[in-house]
C-alpha cells in the first residue's frame, strides 16, 4: 500500500494484474516468497496451508481437498524440505529458527504450485545445511515453476544454475548475462560494473 504505480502495466499471463488484490494475484499463481517471513501467533501452520491449498485449486477450477486428503498430500510434500510433521500443529513461523522459516515457505510453495515464485533474498540468514535443503525444493519443482531469485550472493547460485542472471542498480536492470556473469560478481564485486556504468554515462 506504500507503493503507487505512476505509469506502465504488470502483465501475467497475458492479463494486466495491477488492480488485482494480493490474494487475487497469489491465486493467478504468483508466489512470493519473503526475506524474513513474518510469524502470525494463533493461526495453524496446517490450516493457513490447506485453505491457501484450497483458495488456489477452486481457482484452476479443481476439487478442493478434504482433511484427510489435504494432510495425506503436505505429509508428501514435507519430505520435499526434511521438515518433522509437528510443525504442523504449530502456529505460523511462531519460535522457527530463520532455515525453518524458509522450509516452511518452500512447503507452501510445493502446495501452492504456482507458475512463478518470487523469492527475495531467500539464502538470508541460512547455514549451509538449510541452504542445500532450500535449493533442493526449488531444483525439484523448477519444472512446473518459473522463478525469480534475488540475492546479493554467489552461494545460493552454487545449488541452483540460473537460466538468466540480471545485475540491478538504481531501480534498473544495468547487465544481463548467463552464470559466468554471476561468477565475474562474485570475483570481482559490484564496483567494476559502476565504474563501466560512469564511463558509459
């Protein structure tokens, strides 16, 4: 809501979304995923993802699951981020440690299905097992998902290679290339782009 779109359109899927509602744009499958995901105390972790589950199927005009069949396909889909099944019974991200938090987003994503997940910063604050772990939840569904990945680091993109990498600066997309460009960041820092971007301005 701190955002006016001034001018241009946001186009998915051939329709202009601008004056779609946050859920109505979730549903249409876009999926984002935050940096620091926001714990919501006294909503169930199993109920916010089966009705999140539900809102998104009775959109593609599929059957909307029971309980019992709803908890037969997260127990699947648990496997996918090692997660134990009493996180379930918890409140949302309530007392998960930061790669928990980020599992559990990566859950919701693999019920959610979405035809592009937005991830912002999502290797922020992971140790290197959870990491591995993240990755494997967005190699596993790359198929079905386009994803945008932003990250400011190099080590995320050890477990996922990147069709496209795009360098960001001053609310513009400034180069754009494969992974070798990511490795050059990597090596040799952002300051080598600036001083190309002054030379050429």
């Amino acid at each position: 809501p701190s955002y006016k779109i001034t001018r241009g359109e946001i186009k998915f899927t051939g329709n202009n979304i601008q004056s779609l509602e946050p859920e109505e744009r979730a549903q249409s499958g876009i999926f984002l995923g935050f940096q620091y995901p926001i714990e919501i105390p006294g909503v169930s972790n199993l109920e916010f993802l089966r009705v999140a589950t539900n809102a998104r199927r009775k959109f593609l005009k599929k059957e909307e699951l029971d309980t019992f069949d709803f908890e037969d396909l997260v127990k699947e889909k648990l496997d996918l981020v090692k997660m134990d099944s009493a996180f379930l019974s918890r409140s949302i991200n309530q007392g998960f440690s930061g790669g928990e938090k980020k599992r559990n987003e990566i859950l919701q994503m693999a019920l959610l299905e979405p035809k592009i997940a937005i991830l912002d910063e999502t290797d922020s604050g992971l140790d290197i097992d959870a990491l591995k772990l993240v990755a494997k939840g967005i190699t596993e569904t790359a198929e079905e998902t386009g994803f945008l990945v932003i990250t400011h680091y190099q080590r995320l993109l050890d477990y996922i290679e990147p069709d496209h990498v795009h360098v960001l600066a001053d609310g513009q997309i400034v180069r754009s290339g494969t992974k070798e460009l990511a490795l050059e960041l990597e090596k040799k820092g952002y300051d080598f782009l600036k001083e190309e971007l002054e030379v050429a301005g």
